[in-house]
C-alpha cells in the first residue's frame, strides 16, 4: 500500500483557504437583496432619535418590506459617541475630521457594507458623508443623497428673521472674529464649514475642514477621483430654510465673495468653472441631481420623500 504525504507549505495553503472562506462566506450578497444605506444625522440630532432618524429608518424598511431573501433593508445609523448625550455634544464639539475618520471605521468594519452602500445625510451628515465619498472609497459608495446640506458652508445665524438685516450682519461680524482661531476649529464644529464671504483668503486658509474637502486648499486628486465614482449625488434644497445661510448653498450655491447679498450658483462658481471637484464630468455623466422642496430646514412630506428619494436612488438597486 503506498502512502501519501502531504507537504507543509500545501497544509498551510488549504487552511489559509479555509479561514478566508469562512470568514467572507458569509457576508457575499444575494441576488435580489437591498443595497445597504448609511445614515449621519444632522446637528442636534443623534443617530437612533426615536423622533427623527429611527423613524425615518423604520419607515423606509416598512416601505420597502422584505427582500427577496426574506430580509429587511440595513441600515446602519452612524453613532459617533458611546452615548446619545455624547453623541449629541460630538455634533457641536468634536473635530469634524476626526468625526469622518471614525465613521470611516466604522463603515470599514461593518461586514453588512462591504459590497457597497447608499448614503443619506441629513443637514450637516449630508458634507461629512460627502467627505468619507472622497476620502475613504472603499467600501464603495454608490449613492450619496443630501438631504439640506452645508456643501460651500454656512455665514449666518439660524432663525435670523430681525426685521433689520444690519442686525444678523454685526451678529454674524462677532462670530466670524472667531471662527478662524486654531483652537475654534480644533473643537466647533459649525466653525469647520463657517465660510465668510468678506474674506475668502482667510477662510481657505484657516478652514480646517470644508476648505480641504472642496480643493480650495489645493488640489486633491484623490477626491476627485472618488467624487466621480459615485452613481450619483443628490442635492435638496428646502425653500423656505431659516437654519441654514444662505439656503442656496444645500445647491453648492453660496454668497458672491465680498458681500452677503447676492448669491452665486453652482454652474458661476469658481469651484465649478475651475472644476476642482470635478463636477463638470458628473454634470455630463448625468451623476447631479437638484430637488427643491418647499418648507422649513429638513421639514420634508413624506410621500415627497418616497418618491423623490427612496423609490429612485434607494428601492431600485439590489445586489
């Protein structure tokens, strides 16, 4: 009878196989199952709000139902923080890039997401998600919805309705003193995508985070890169917003530098014409979306929500 001996290095190789095998069998996706969806909520808020953002994942997961596999659609609501009052406060105190390094981790480390995902931001969720598009593509975004976002920032108060527009102008003066310190920007949030108009130099300069994601620093190949690998980015805009200023900027629109009047849209801005996020291929690609919505900041119907948002970019796509 002869014998068969097996050689190390062959033994090592067989269960190498086998481990790997085990350990990424299990999360290969099914023919006919819903692409997974991110969510980042917005400031104030916290990731499993039974008011807001839970509800908004409960209902689009009874509105979508089972599928084909028998299972509801995944959603992984971002919690940056062990707690909701942390997570809460981390939405005004954490440095947003140490915010989008976690959710980076995160989103890496969910095996439910590894063969891609849909993302919707809410308010400023809506930018930081745009930030982990350009700075962490794997796992692939395929979708990235924001839903009132910040994307050329902010420079005003939130519900700034004085009669005397001078007033919200010297508030606005006394805010943007500050904005730019080292340490602001470091901790406040809000000051990351503060953009003040009145100065533009000093804004791309100072601004440790919005700057940066727009390539106003300079040019950042990757981001470009990235951006365009996208399926497709839609941008809400809410009609009659009083939290953001100028509400044009949920359309990539922002105040023309050196006045706070007169807005300048996307299509006339030096980001677009200079292309420094590569907009101009998406645009000819068909990859940009723009939705008006009438209401106040995130006060959205929700039939309009289904068939402007989930029905399009959400329940048509499966693995």
């Amino acid at each position: 009878m002869s014998s068969c001996k097996l050689s190390l290095p062959f033994l090592i190789s067989v269960i190498l196989i086998y481990i790997l095998f085990k350990k990424y069998s299990g999360n290969s996706p099914s023919a006919g199952q819903w692409v997974p969806v991110v969510f980042w909520h917005g400031m104030g808020d916290s990731c499993c709000n039974p008011l807001s953002l839970d509800r908004v994942k409960k209902h689009i997961q009874e509105e979508l139902g089972p599928d084909k596999q028998g299972k509801k659609i995944y959603i992984n609501s971002l919690k940056i923080g062990n707690s909701f009052l942390q997570e809460t406060m981390n939405g005004y105190f954490m440095n947003v890039n140490d915010q989008i390094s976690e959710a980076c981790a995160i989103i890496k480390n969910d095996s439910q997401l590894s063969y891609g995902y849909n993302a919707i931001g809410f308010s400023q969720g809506s930018q930081f998600l745009r930030a982990v598009a350009q700075r962490c593509p794997e796992p692939k975004m395929l979708n990235l919805i924001s839903i009132g976002g910040q994307h050329q920032g902010v420079y005003g108060l939130p519900h700034c309705n004085y009669p005397d527009h001078s007033f919200c102008d010297n508030i606005r003066r006394i805010l943007n003193a500050g904005a730019y310190l080292s340490w602001v920007q470091d901790y406040l949030v809000q000051a990351e995508y503060w953009h003040d108009p009145l100065n533009e130099e000093e804004y791309k300069e100072r601004s440790v985070f919005l700057a940066d994601i727009n390539n106003e620093k300079k040019i950042n190949i990757d981001y470009i890169k990235n951006l365009q690998s996208l399926n497709n980015i839609v941008f809400v805009k809410f009609n009659n917003d009083t939290m953001v200023m100028p509400k044009e900027s949920e359309w990539f629109g922002f105040y023309s530098p050196g006045q706070v009047v007169n807005i300048t849209d996307l299509w006339n801005s030096k980001l677009y014409i200079e292309d420094r996020l590569g907009l101009q291929k998406m645009r000819k690609d068909g990859k940009l979306h723009f939705l008006a919505v009438d209401g106040d900041h995130l006060r959205f119907n929700w039939d309009w929500f289904l068939s402007e948002i989930i029905h399009p970019y959400i329940k048509n796509m499966t693995i």
